[in-house]
C-alpha cells in the first residue's frame, strides 16, 4: 500500500482509470509546492526573461521507440486539466478520465527525488527544475498509452461506446506558464530526469523522453478569483492561503485561445462543472 493507495507498485502504469498513482508522494509535493510557490513565482517575476533557461534544448539520443504506441494505431492522446489551486484540477481530472474509461494521474506525484529533497528543506523550485518534472509527465504519459495498447492488444475502447477511440491519460497539474504548457506539447523539447533522480517506483527507463506523437489537450478549470478565495476560505485546517493564490494568479498566463484548449468554467456544481469539462473534450476530439 501507498499512502493509502492499495494499487501496488507494478500496478500503478496500467490502464485502471481510477488509479492515483503515487498518492503519498502526491500529496506530499503538492502540499510543499504550494507553500513553495508564492516564493518561486515572486522571484521569478523580477526576472528580466520569464525563460530562465534554455528552451531550445533539443531531445536526446536515447532510444525512444520503446514508449510509442505503433504507427498502425491512432495517436495517444494526453490530457492536461490545468488551473490555479482550488479550482478543482484533481476532482475534474478523475471525472474526465472516468468519462473516457482512461487512467488519471495526479502530476505532483511525479516530482524527481532532487524537487522533493528542495521543497522538504524550504528551497522553492526554479523553471530550471520544473523542466524535467513537465518532461517527465509528458514521457509518463506516453508510456502507459503504450502499456494500454500492448495489454489490450492494440484495441481501445470506441467512441461510441464512450472511449476515445484511442490510448490516452489525463493528468493533473497547474502549467500556468505557457512555457510549461509549450513543454506538456513538446514544443519545448526537454528530457525527464536522469534515472537516479527518479523514484524508485517509476519504471527503470522512465527517463526516456516522449515521441513526437502524443497529442495534448488541456481542460482549464476557470474561476473568479473571489471563487477561488471562497473555495480556499471554505477549507478547514488547509495551509493555503489567499495571498498564496494571489501569486498563482500573478503568474498565471490564461490559456484561453490557445490551440487544443476547451475552458471549463467551476462556477457550478461537481457533477455541472465534470460535464462542462468532458463537453469541452468531446467538441476538440471531434466526439459526438
């Protein structure tokens, strides 16, 4: 068991649609991340370039064909529910991978060994260690599109059975730089973490970079910011705080426009704002 997560390691990269991979890891690096973050992004808007890094680094050699899902097959897709804290990423994920009959994973749960040591001593990430971690849900991603395919031999749920036709995984994570979505696309070509900075649950060639052919998406789980207040005020015995928010939403690039993006306002009810999400997804999949 994992932090209360009874899927055991070999498990956690199969298909199960309502798997939380890595839940104590998960709610460990969210919870100092968050802390963290009202830090990193002050610091980072005094920056005379919001690309500390460099953003050109292409791919590397390593051999990549192991994660594809076969030429013959559509393309995997990933889909990223993306958001400021309290609008609900984790929440509206589930539902949409619930929906597609496809896995969620929550993207906290993937920081490398060396972005938890930093967040644990109170040391805030840099865009220079996100790089790797958003490289690495991307890789991830298309990994266990690949294990659906091999289990399923190659076949998918359809579409009109409520499947997308294809391999796919929903993950949670803010991305509220462009850059960071830029990377998620692979427009910004990254490589995930060395093998040593990955934990040891993850499996041995997860630091592999992903193919080209793993589409993304991503749900915007929208809010006013007195909503998100309001949801934040509303949480009992939560560190986050209001001015915490603030910085998110200092830094926040809307991505509202941008190719492949459907907004899912959270205005509403659960059960209103998961068919708000899952709409969205059928209308850029081009589902009936």
């Amino acid at each position: 068991m994992i932090g209360g997560c009874s899927v055991p390691f070999p498990q956690l990269f199969t298909s199960a649609p309502t798997t939380n991979i890595f839940l104590f890891f998960s709610n460990l690096c969210r919870n100092i991340h968050f802390h963290l973050f009202t830090v990193s992004t002050f610091s980072s808007t005094t920056r005379a370039s919001p690309r500390p890094i460099n953003t050109q680094a292409t791919m590397s050699s390593k051999p990549q064909q192991e994660l594809a899902v076969p030429s013959r097959l559509p393309d995997p897709v990933l889909i990223i529910v993306m958001g400021p804290a309290s609008c609900g990423k984790s929440t509206v994920g589930q539902d949409v991978a619930d929906h597609f009959h496809i896995p969620f994973v929550d993207g906290d749960s993937l920081h490398p060994k060396s972005n938890i040591a930093k967040m644990s001593s109170g040391t805030p990430l840099t865009d220079e260690d996100r790089l790797p971690w958003l490289a690495l849900i991307r890789s991830t991603a298309e990994r266990m599109c690949k294990e659906q395919s091999d289990e399923a031999g190659g076949k998918t749920r359809n579409e009109e059975d409520g499947g997308l036709g294809r391999t796919g995984v929903v993950i949670a994570c803010s991305a509220l730089k462009k850059w960071y979505r830029d990377i998620l696309r692979g427009v910004v070509k990254a490589d995930p973490p060395p093998a040593e900075d990955l934990h040891e649950a993850l499996p041995d060639n997860a630091q592999h970079p992903a193919t080209s052919s793993l589409k993304t998406y991503f749900v915007y789980c929208y809010g006013t910011p007195e909503l998100l207040k309001q949801r934040i005020a509303a949480r009992k015995g939560h560190f986050f705080s209001q001015t915490m928010l603030d910085s998110q939403l200092a830094v926040l690039e809307d991505p509202s426009g941008e190719e492949d993006v459907t907004v899912a306002n959270i205005d509403g009810t659960k059960e209103e704002v998961g068919e708000r999400a899952v709409s969205g997804m059928k209308k850029l999949l081009g589902i009936n």
